[in-house]
C-alpha cells in the first residue's frame, strides 16, 4: 500500500521504474481564525484547519457556488499543490507546480518527491505521464490506472457539490485577506487527487464515516485562491492536499505530448 509500491505498479504498465503516489499524518486541530501571513501551501497536516458542523448552510453555499462560477470564467490559473497522505503507517508527500485550463480541466503538473520528478499532462479523458523529465519518454495512462495525483489539477472539481456549508473566518494569504468557507463531500466520487491509490481508496470506503472535509478561500473579488481537501473518518488512512491558485487568466495552452 505505499508510495513505493504504488510507483512499481505504475511502472509496469507504462515500461518504467517509478510512478506516484503520496502519504502524511491527519490534521490534528483547526488554527485559530486571527489573519496570519501565508504564502505556500501548509507544510503538514497538523496546522490544517477542519471543517465543523454548519450552522446556517444556504448564504455560504451560494457565495461559494458564484465563487466557483466567477473563478471557472477566468479560464487559466498557476497551480502550487501540496500532496500529503499515511497509509497504514507509511507516510510521504508530493509537490507539485504547473497550470490548469479551469473551464475544460486540463492540467499539466511537475510532481516532485523523495523518490524523484515526473511530469502530468491531463487532457479531458487523457493522460500523459513522462517518468523521467526533461528528456525522458512520454507514456499514455489508461483511465483506470491513473496515478494517485492526477485528479489534482482539477481542483474546482465537486466543490459546488459541498454540502454543509459554513463561514469558517478570514485569513491572510499573500498579503491579500481571504475568506474561509468549510464543508464536506461524499468520498464516493470525490477521492481522486488524494494521493492514494484505488486500493487504499477502498479501504477508506470500509469505513463508514468516512468522508472528505474541504475547506474554501474566497478572495475580496470573488475568486477562489486556495483549497483544501483532507480525508477523515477513515481507519489507518489518512490524506490531504493543498492547492493554491495564481495568475488568473494566464495565457497558456496545453497539448498532448505524444499522439
């Protein structure tokens, strides 16, 4: 179950040696609301905040419905993407940088780790793993054996599905205030980019409080800048990442490495 073997499965599909994967401890308490200066992707789990029960769910759940509207029209963003997962004990995490097209969910992402740097390319339905970057040979994914991170550079996706909704406070984050919105999502249909594998995805799922809490920040002109989904209520399990949204309306187009 852990990122090494992870790798070796995806390897052997794709004639390599390596391929991703990613593990960290759970959050263990949610930081106090006072703004503070953040400009990267929280360093571990444990200064992540966790979503509470709501109190009022409609007014959050609109606000953060338009934000994903409002976000989705300007197109591109940089992407900065934290990937922190613990799977029965093993633990590790992934860096990730690069761009994603908001409207159509195309993504291309450098991935770094331990274990050395791959490159993603997502294109609707497609993926294009390159194992071995600058130089080294590209390889097609098929849709089910796609890697642990690829989902990640869609990192709008399901968030107007959130449920239980609520106002979660304001935070600094490069020097520009942002508010906090905090909810939850069925992991059915809402695992991928997790930085787990299906098997481990499976075993979350045996757990029946099992679920992922995403937290949401706006800022002041309505766009998303940063989210964070973390999985909870699951045994021996534990994932999160981190992804942080710059460059709104960036130009850049991405293509297929390979036909």
């Amino acid at each position: 179950m852990n990122r090494r073997l992870i790798f070796r499965s995806l390897a052997t599909t794709c004639f390599a040696s390596v391929a991703l994967a990613a593990c960290a401890p759970a959050p263990a308490a949610a930081p106090s609301t006072t703004p503070s200066p953040v400009t990267t992707p929280p360093p571990s789990l444990s200064a992540l905040p966790s979503p509470s029960p709501s109190l009022s769910t409609s007014p959050s759940a609109t606000v953060l419905t338009s934000a994903v509207s409002a976000t989705t029209a300007r197109g591109t963003a940089r992407l900065a993407i934290t990937v922190m997962s613990t799977v029965e004990g093993f633990d590790d995490e992934i860096q990730g940088v690069g761009l994603t097209v908001l409207n159509a969910g195309d993504a291309d992402l450098t991935w770094n780790s331990v274990v050395g740097q791959t490159h993603e390319i997502l294109l609707a339905d497609d993926l294009f793993v390159q194992l071995e970057p600058p130089s080294g040979a590209w390889v097609t994914v098929p849709a089910e054996e796609w890697t642990p991170t690829a989902a990640a550079g869609r990192p709008l996706r399901g968030l107007s599905d959130l449920m239980d909704v609520r106002l979660d406070g304001v935070e600094i984050l490069d020097g520009v205030e942002s508010t906090r919105y905090s909810g939850f999502l069925n992991l059915a249909g809402n695992g991928d980019g997790l930085g787990l594998n299906s098997r481990a995805l499976q075993l979350a799922a045996a757990s029946p409080s099992a679920r992922i809490a995403a937290t949401v920040w706006i800022d002041s002109s309505g766009l998303i800048v940063q989210v964070m989904r973390t999985l909870v209520g699951a045994t021996d399990i534990a994932a999160s990442t981190v992804t942080r949204l710059t460059d709104f309306g960036i130009a850049a187009a991405i293509t297929a490495p390979i036909e």
